[in-house]
C-alpha cells in the first residue's frame, strides 16, 4: 500500500558552510529521514541550501532527475538564484547521487519492475520533498512567494507533491513525462528494464506484457481521471501504477501554476510519455524548445532567469548580479 503520509516534527539538521560567493552561501544540510520505510543507505535527507547574504526575497525548491550529472549542473544554477536574493534549495532523492544503496544503479529504483519498490522509493522521495519544506518553514526562510523546479524525474514528483501539499506556489517541469508504462517500455531510461524482462527476471506477468499493460492504462485512466485524492491513493480497483504516475495526478492540481517545458529533440524520455503528461496539463503554460534532454544544462542560467520572472523579483540589477561570474570562495576564508 502507499499514502505518502507522515509524521511532521521538529526536525533537528546538521548544517555546515561548504563554499560561498559575493552574494550567498551554501551550506551542506543533513537529517534524518522522516519516511518510516527507507531503503539500507538512503536513510539520510542531504540538502544543498543556497542561501542569499542579504534579505531574501523568494524561496525555491530545485528537484533533479535521474543520474549524477545534471545534480552537479542543478547546484550550480541555485548560486545563480542566490545571488538574486532566492533561497534555493537543492534536495539530493533517494536512490540518487549520494544516496543510493549498495550495487544499485542511480535512480533505478524509480523504475524497477516491482510494485513494491517502485512504491517505496516514490513515497520515500514525496515524504523527503514535503519534510525539507518543513525545515525551510521551521527556519523561516519558505516564503509564500515559491517556485518548484522539477528536471524529469524532478518534474513527476512536482506533479505529484503539489496534489498532496498546497505549500507549493509556482511550478515548473523541465523536460518531463508520464505514463509509466510508456516510459518503461519506449524510453531509453527503461532499457534495462526492458533487459530483465527479456532476461525472465520480471515475476509481475502484465509488468512483462506491454501490449496488456498499455491496454489496462488506456481502459482505466478515464475513470483515474475523475477519482479523489483519497480515492486514488486508496483504490484496489486501478492498476498499481497509476499511484505514482504524474498522469493520475493532473485532473487534482492548479494547471494555472504550472509551466511544462518540453525538449523537441529529447530521447531520453519517448514522445509518447511527454506528449501524455504535456497534453494532460492542458492549462498550464506550455513551451516546446529546440533542446535535448540534456543540452540545456549548460545555459541553466536562463531557466534561472525564468524562475525569477515566475516569483517576481527579476530585474536589471538582478540581471547584473547573476551574470557576473561567480568566484567560489573556500569557507575558511576571510570575508572578501
């Protein structure tokens, strides 16, 4: 079963400086995880909090997806953000980077063909998103005045949190998908589970049957899409996936506070899965750029830009602080 309820209290972090600049701070925060059920080695929450030297003026939560490489672009954007005067926030999710558990691939878990993995590590990664705004609440510094950014796998479980939690103002998903089947049997990010289906290491039989599979979905999401909350949540009578496809979530959230930035030339995730949760956001603000899943990364700086736009606080002297080339600082140093 999955609720992705937990117990909120007072959480009692680790927090250290590991680097600065002219304008922010970042500091390395750690505590533990309030999920009941973590995996062996993801039982610590790891935050990057870039937070800005003088007053701050918005708050954002910065979600990454898959993999190592885009976590190291993703941190360099929340200096960016920081020194604008946005206290950033980068969550590090289970079964990530830093978090994985032993002889795992990064983030596999995520799609690993067994219903009680998948749910474990999706209501692990939701609990950990909603308790790191719980300790930005309980420093006060999450203001009201908010923006999610979630890059793929970031962008499914925006979609989701915001359905649970109402904290989340403003909402961005970058290069992003859903319907799970699709992604499983169509994305290069399911390869491998593609493998162990052909390898007769998948038990679940319409988990190996994509042809059933996407039947099951294409009978099933109309009624999804009319369910509760709490009818979602708790219903026997859906196939299991639908539980942790942002595409059960949409009918449930505010589409108006959504941007959905699809990549043309994308290959990591099938069109089919972007165009499903694209068209199901139908009410959001919607771009399709001449970006790869990937590309992007190195001009974080613009999507930066944007989410100053969407929290109201960009302007030409902002524009100046964020174009000027950072030089990071050891913490030991002096003042400068």
């Amino acid at each position: 079963m999955i609720d992705f309820s937990y117990e909120r209290q007072e959480i009692n972090a680790n927090s250290g400086c590991i680097f600065k600049g002219k304008n922010y701070r970042c500091f390395y925060v750690t505590f533990k995880t309030l999920y009941e059920r973590p995996a062996r080695g993801t039982e610590t929450v790891q935050l990057y909090d870039f937070r800005p030297k003088g007053d701050i003026r918005a708050s954002a939560l910065i979600l990454h997806g898959l993999g190592t490489r885009n976590i190291e672009f993703l941190i360099w954007m929340g200096t960016h953000l920081a020194s604008a005067g946005v206290n950033a926030v980068a969550p590090v999710l289970p079964s990530n980077f830093t978090r994985i558990e032993n002889n795992r691939l990064f983030g596999s878990r995520y799609l690993w063909p067994d219903y009680d993995i998948l749910y474990n590590v999706y209501e692990h990664a939701v609990v950990d998103i909603q308790s790191t705004i719980d300790y930005m609440e309980q420093q006060e510094r999450w203001f009201d005045n908010n923006c999610v950014m979630g890059y793929c796998l970031g962008g499914m479980l925006t979609t989701i949190v915001s359905a649970l939690d109402e904290r989340l103002n403003q909402k961005i998903l970058m290069t992003t998908g859903g319907h799970i089947p699709q992604i499983l049997f169509e994305s290069t990010a399911g390869r491998f589970v593609r493998r162990l289906i052909e390898n007769g290491q998948v038990e679940d039989k319409l988990l190996r049957d994509r042809e059933a599979l996407y039947k099951v979905y294409d009978d099933e999401l109309p009624i999804v899409g009319k369910m509760s909350l709490e009818e979602l949540i708790t219903s026997k009578d859906i196939n299991p996936l639908f539980k942790i496809d942002p595409l059960s979530y949409t009918h449930l959230v505010d589409k108006s506070k959504f941007s959905v930035i699809d990549a043309l030339f994308d290959r990591t995730l099938s069109i089919t899965s972007r165009k499903s949760l694209y068209r199901a956001m139908e009410g959001a603000k919607r771009y399709v750029l001449p970006i790869s899943h990937v590309s992007w990364l190195p001009f974080e700086y613009f999507l930066a830009r944007y989410i100053l736009h969407k929290v109201n606080v960009y302007d030409r002297n902002v524009a100046r602080k964020i174009l000027t080339k950072e030089v990071i600082h050891d913490t030991f140093e002096g003042e400068k």
